[in-house]
C-alpha cells in the first residue's frame, strides 16, 4: 500500500499493538541474534515515534523545511518503480522493484540514525542487506565503489525545479562499506511501506555514517573503480567529505559532533553524548584501520 499522506500511520498500524508484536519477537529471541542490535550498556534502543520519524524529515527535494518532505512528498508516485544496476556488474539491466525484493528477506532493524545537523533517532527499519543484491548482480573484481542516485523528476518534486542544487542527489560507498552486514537497503519501517517523505519506496541505510549518505528513493546503482562524486561534497568539500562516518572527535566545521539531540526525547531531557561510529565501532572500526579519520572525514 502506498503512503498517503492523509492516512495516519496509526489508522493501519497502531503504534503501541506494533511494539507489542516486537516485544514478543524480542522475547522469542529472534531480535538478539541481530547484529546490528549490539548495544552499549548505557542505552537501550528505543525506537523514536513514528509520527517523529515521518515529519521531520531532510529530502531536499521537496523543500528546505523539515516538514516539505511530509508536506510534499506525497505526490511522488512510486509504483512502478525499476532500478538500473549496472558498471562493473556481471548482470546489467532495469531491474523491476518488485521482482528485487521478491527474493529477499525483509528483516526488522533498529538503528541509531545521526543526522550532520546534530540531532538523531532510533529507527525501527525494514529491509535487506545491500549485499545480497550485490551479490545477486555479480560484483566484478575491479569493482570497488558503489554509487547511487535519487530520482530525478522534477514535475513530483518541486525542490529539483531549483537548479542551484546539482540534482539527481547522488551518494557513494567503498565496495567494502556496501558489503558489511550492517548496509540496508530499506523498504519500510513500524512494519509499513517506506513512507515518501522517508524515501520510498526503497533508499540506503548506513547506520555508522551521517544521515546524509542514507540517499533516498534510489533508482540507479553503479559499480565502479573510481570514488563516485556525493552531493554534499560536491556543494561544500570543506564540511561534507566522502567517508562522512559519524565521529564525536571531528566537528563538522559549524557544528560540534560531541553530541546530538535525539528527536521526541523532550526539549532539556533529549541531548546524549554521541558515540564513535554512532555506537556501531565494534562492527566497523576495522574497516578503516590505518586511515586517519580526520583527513577522512
Ligand atoms: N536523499 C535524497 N535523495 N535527498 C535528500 O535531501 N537527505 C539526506 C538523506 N538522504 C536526502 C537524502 C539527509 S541530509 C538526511 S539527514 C537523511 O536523508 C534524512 O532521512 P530521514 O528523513 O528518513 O530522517
């Protein structure tokens, strides 16, 4: 079912019945096994509301106000939708969404999300791992970046008939940060279909790095041997580099990274230090060991 923005989230699923059901599956113990839900001892993940998650939103493509996206992105239409996998891939070709997911195993994940701006969430997703559809297309050897891009649809998206933005939005990851365990590609979360205002009907989720790099309603996915340029690099080389890993030591160059505001958490209760690699170190530190993350960022 499609998001409408008219339909409340709570009308299909209520919230409280949702958590219950992921209670119960917590207890069974399918949850734990999950290895995105290592936690630290100090915090227990409790997933931000779903009204929260779905009206404040960055998705320029709708506007420069946290509520454009919900406000707008109801008119993005998103079935049908294809991806077009393709580069260093053994199986090129316009891929249909549904027939992308048909074969994949949608799993609950709850995420810390830590937006640039210094303000966070925990996010219940939905999805797959990115690298059962790498694997699915056949990444080449030379291969060893993978870049993406949004929609570009101007007459859906009022934000792109702004040309001082150097649309479609594009993002990238090394080969091996598309491959680890932790990288989704989601397609809902509370259990529902991606709401437009989060991405639908399918974007990246890459919980160790800033917002900025989950790039939203994808429709295009290229393997290659060079690093892909990024939006926010290409707009502000200085404060947005291409690894954007979340890190409380490198500030932002108009913001400390020291901590975030975690949304719904109350005005004055809300502020929680942030934590290196957005509390996912021990899954992914290794990934950059002998890199210096302050030339990296
Ligand atoms: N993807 C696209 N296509 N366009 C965007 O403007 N914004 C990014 C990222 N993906 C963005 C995007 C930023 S800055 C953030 S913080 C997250 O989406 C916000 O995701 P959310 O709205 O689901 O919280």
């Amino acid at each position: 079912m499609p998001f409408k923005p008219d339909l409340h989230w709570s009308d299909v699923t209520p919230e409280a019945l949702f958590l219950n059901r992921r209670q119960l599956i917590a207890g069974a113990g399918a949850l734990l096994a999950s290895p995105a839900l290592a936690e630290t001892p100090s915090e227990t993940l409790e997933p931000t509301s779903l009204e929260d998650i779905t009206s404040h939103n960055n998705f320029y493509e709708f506007g420069w106000d946290k509520g454009d996206p919900a406000a707008k992105a109801g008119a993005m239409t998103t079935k049908p939708w294809s991806i077009e996998i393709g580069g260093l891939v053994d199986k090129p070709g316009t891929y249909d969404l549904d027939d992308l997911v048909k074969g994949q195993t949608i799993e609950e994940r709850i995420y810390r999300f830590r937006c640039v701006e210094a303000w966070s969430m925990v996010v219940p997703w939905n999805g797959f791992e990115l690298a059962a559809l790498l694997n699915r297309v056949g990444v080449q050897p030379s291969a060893r970046y993978v870049a993406f891009e949004t929609l570009l649809r101007p007459e859906e998206m009022p934000g792109q008939r702004d040309g001082s933005f150097p649309w479609p939005y594009v993002e990238g990851l090394r080969l091996d940060e598309a491959m680890h365990p932790l990288t989704l590609l989601a397609t809902g979360l509370y259990g529902q279909p991606m709401p437009n205002q989060n991405g639908a009907p399918i974007r990246l989720v890459v919980p160790w790095k800033y917002g900025f790099k989950s790039i939203k309603s994808i429709v295009r996915i290229t393997l290659t041997d060079q690093q892909p340029p990024t939006t926010w690099n290409i707009l502000q080389p200085s404060e947005y580099g291409f690894y954007a890993n979340v890190n409380p030591a490198v500030d932002h160059p108009r913001w400390s990274q020291a901590s975030e505001r975690r949304i719904g958490a109350g005005l004055f209760g809300g502020r929680v230090d942030t934590l290196m690699f957005n509390g996912y170190a021990d899954q992914v530190a290794s990934l950059y060991a002998g890199q210096d993350l302050a030339v990296d960022f």
